[in-house]
C-alpha cells in the first residue's frame, strides 16, 4: 500500500534545502520517493494522502536512553499519581522505595517510550540490561543504537544540549531509506528547536502511524 505524507515545509535532513509543500511517498517500510506533493499526488493517484500542518523531518534521536527507562519510573496514570504525582521518579533511594521488579520496569518502560514516540523519537541510544525493558523497547518499534557520549543529565527531550534541532535528526529521507520521521506543528527547524519535541503531531516507525496527536 502506498501512503503519501505531507506537511507545508519537509526538511529531508541534515544539510538539506527545506521543499514547501513537499512530501514522502512510503511503501511498505522503506520511502519510495520525496518530492513536491503535487507531482507525487499526480504521478500516484491511488496513494492514500495524510497531510499535516507543520514541518516534516526525519525521526528523533534520543541519548542516555538507558537512564530514561532503566532508572526513571513512570508512574500509571491514573492509577498511581494520586500517590506518586505525575513526574518521573528518579534516584536510588525513591526507586528503592517503590520496590521495583522486572516485570514493573517493564511496565513503566511501555509509557515512557510512549512518551518518547508523542516526542518524534525514532531511535535512542543506550544499552538495556533489563530484559522487560529491552523488550518494551523493540515492541514499540524504537531502534536502539549504541550509548554515544553527551553532557548534561538525560533527558525526554533529543533536542537537550543541541545548538540545532538537526542535530537530533536519525537518518535522512530518501528513497530507499526506512520509513521513519515525524511532524511537528511549527513552521521550521528553528522554531522547532525553540517550542521543542511536544509540538510533534504524528510519528512514523516502519512505514507505521505509531503517534498521533488527539
């Protein structure tokens, strides 16, 4: 099934001229072309369009992915934040009082990488000694690449730290490439390291809607 995805501004990646108008022609898991929405939507019309508002650009990259979701709990909404709050928990001693097992790091690994997917995100960095969080993570589709060095405390946010949102960019769109951006509502990669990832509206993983804005 081919699905075409717009948005008012495409941003193919690092170094790359933005396209107004421009979208990303998906096939399957892989990208089958980029280009001006209108001469994709012409040259395949049975196509199923998703136009979005905003600036479309490759998936996020997230680092220290391992503190985020092995050493952060995410407390269940609802169930748990009349007790615990909203905020992730960090720090020996609280996670030591919550008495964490494998199988509750695994559940609270499910909503942070939820949070992470309304975030852009596409991939982290990081190596997971859990095995409920290991797995958490492959089955929402993030792909785990290896820890890279980076200052500041970790952070749901890839754009942390960064002079530029592309910066925080995985991979580029082209054809050939995985089936893997999002889009944010802004109007450009300046705007969109200001107002930063919560902006994001849709993430896609594998040719896969996995995050959409309600």
């Amino acid at each position: 099934m081919l699905t075409l995805h717009t948005a008012e501004l495409l941003v193919p990646g690092p170094g790359s001229a933005p396209l107004p108008g421009g979208a990303v022609l998906v096939e399957g898991d892989r990208i089958a072309r980029v280009g001006p929405y209108e001469e994709l939507g012409a040259a395949y019309p049975h196509a199923r369009a998703r136009r979005w508002p905003g600036v479309l650009t490759p998936g996020l990259l997230v680092r220290g992915a391992d503190a985020l979701l092995e050493r952060t709990y995410y407390p269940d909404d609802p169930y748990e934040t009349t007790e615990l709050g909203r905020e992730p928990i960090t720090g020996a001693e609280a996670l030591a009082d919550l008495k964490m097992t494998e199988a509750r790091w695994g559940n609270s690994a499910r909503r942070g990488t939820q949070k992470l997917l309304a975030r852009g995100v596409v991939a982290v960095a990081g190596r997971f000694t859990v095995q409920a969080v290991r797995t958490a993570v492959v089955r929402s589709g993030l792909t785990v690449v290896a820890p890279a060095a980076y200052e500041g405390e970790p952070s749901l946010d890839p754009f942390a730290g960064r002079e530029r949102a592309e910066e925080a960019f995985h991979g580029v769109l082209e054809p050939g490439a995985p089936a893997r951006f999002a889009v944010f509502a802004v109007a450009g990669p300046e705007e969109l390291l200001e107002q930063g990832p919560t902006t994001c509206v849709a993430t896609v993983i594998g040719g896969r809607l996995l995050h959409r804005r309600r």
